[in-house]
C-alpha cells in the first residue's frame, strides 16, 4: 500500500506543479505540488525498503521417535539477495 500511496503522491504532485495554472495568493501550488513529489519518492522507497526486508521463509521438520512424537520447528529467513543467484 506504500508504494501506491508513493505514487500517488507523486503524481498529485507533478500534476499540481506542472499541470495546473491557477493563481492563488494565500498559496503556491507549484511549491506544494514538489514537496508532494519529494514525500512520494520518500514514501514509495520505504515501501520497497520495507517489502524486501520482509521476505522471509519457514522451514518445519516434524520428527517421529518410538515413545511418541518429537516436534522441531525452525524458522530460516532468506533476505532478496540470498536467492537471486537461484
């Protein structure tokens, strides 16, 4: 949801600085429309900061033994780069 809200705020933004051409006193646009570009870029590189941090995969081994059952849960997390030479 980040990313689409980086975005979205960036392309607000753009079309407030670049595409609108209305004069109003009490407020510039064009100054509103780049700081709504520079919060998109913000906003839209944490989410691809935040969705690569979260890639993670679980590993259970379930082991059997003679007087019962004997449960091992390990838990591995891989991050992006470990997997790109597979």
């Amino acid at each position: 949801m980040s990313i689409g809200g980086g975005i979205a705020l960036f392309v607000i933004g753009a079309i407030l600085a670049f595409a609108v051409n209305v004069d109003v006193q009490w407020v510039n646009l064009d100054l509103i429309g780049y700081i709504l570009m520079g919060a998109g870029v913000l906003v839209f590189l944490i989410g691809i900061i935040l969705v690569a941090r979260r890639r993670r995969s679980d590993t259970v081994t379930h082991t059997t033994t003679d007087g019962g059952e004997r449960v091992t849960r390990r838990s591995t997390s891989t991050r992006a780069d470990d997997t790109e030479g597979m």
